[in-house]
C-alpha cells in the first residue's frame, strides 16, 4: 500500500492487485510516514517514506537504530528519511504512573528494563531540555510526546520552557 497511495491520492491510474484504480478527487500527497522501531519499518520508511517515525524508544535505542536506519538508506540507494520519535512524558511527577507506564514496557511491548526506564521523558525544565537535546543529537529531527499523568497544562508548561532552552 505504501507503494500505491501516492498516486492514489493524485489521481494517477494505479495498479492494484492487478486491477487498475483511479481515486478522485485527486490531492496532493501529504508527508508519509512510517512507524515502527524494526528494520522492517526502517526499510518501508526508506523505501516509501518522507519520514520514520519511531517510538517508545530512548535517545542510546534511537542513536543506535538511526546507524542502522542510514545504512539501509545507502544499501538501498536513497535517501535518510527525516526522524521524528514518538515518546512520553510525565513531568508532573507522579513516579507511581513512570513506574507503571515503564512496567508496561517491558511486560507488554519487550522492552529490557534498563531501555524501559529511559524511556518516558520526566523531570523539570532542565531536564526535559536535557532529553530533548539527547534525541536531537541521536538523529531525531523532530520529537512528539504525549503528556501523561498530573496536570496537563503545567506539564504543557514545562515542556514550552524546555523548548525555548533548545
């Protein structure tokens, strides 16, 4: 599918499971990107992708995976997607939700304790500016981050600071 929506979304004739589709009306194609920390999603995100959108992942996770993400890129003859990495912050701190959510990591998705625990973005100002500034110099051009626990405008807060100390 990643190989078909952009024409798709143009309007292009497109072969589809041997069929032949035109969608309308046509559009521009927006941004695509791929999610996925494998080297599968690696692969799609370069084969077919503006952008690789890792997530639940630490800055060390991520500056080890954006080695390999460029390696495939040059195997494959094209260019390194744009990198923006998906995470979690609780910056309200309620370390009993950072305890939980870091639990789930490793119970749910198989994450190894010592990744899990760096993980979720935590702190004040200082420290979130920290993080935010390891993810950058990992390979991450951009970072979103859902706030978790507490109060969300202060953490909104935070996070604005932390942002102006980039």
């Amino acid at each position: 599918m990643l190989r078909v929506l952009p024409g798709l979304v143009r309007g292009e004739p497109t072969e589809v499971g041997g069929a032949e589709v035109t969608l309308g009306p046509a559009a521009a194609v927006p941004p695509i990107f791929v999610g996925g920390n494998s080297e599968a999603a690696m692969r799609r995100a370069v084969l077919h992708g503006d952008g690789w959108a890792p997530s639940l992942i630490s800055p060390k996770g991520l500056e080890q995976r954006v080695v390999r993400l460029r390696e495939i890129a040059g195997e494959l003859g094209r260019p390194v997607p744009s990198i923006t990495v998906g995470g979690h912050a609780f910056l309200g701190g309620d370390q009993a939700a950072v305890a939980e959510f870091t639990r789930r990591l490793v119970e749910v998705y198989e994450v190894a304790p010592e990744e899990a625990a760096d993980v979720p973005v935590t702190g004040g100002v200082e420290q979130v500016a920290e993080r935010l500034h390891a993810f950058a110099e990992a390979g991450a051009d951009a970072v979103t981050l859902n706030l978790d626990g507490g109060d969300w405008i202060r953490q909104a807060e935070t996070l604005a600071e932390a942002g102006n100390k980039l």
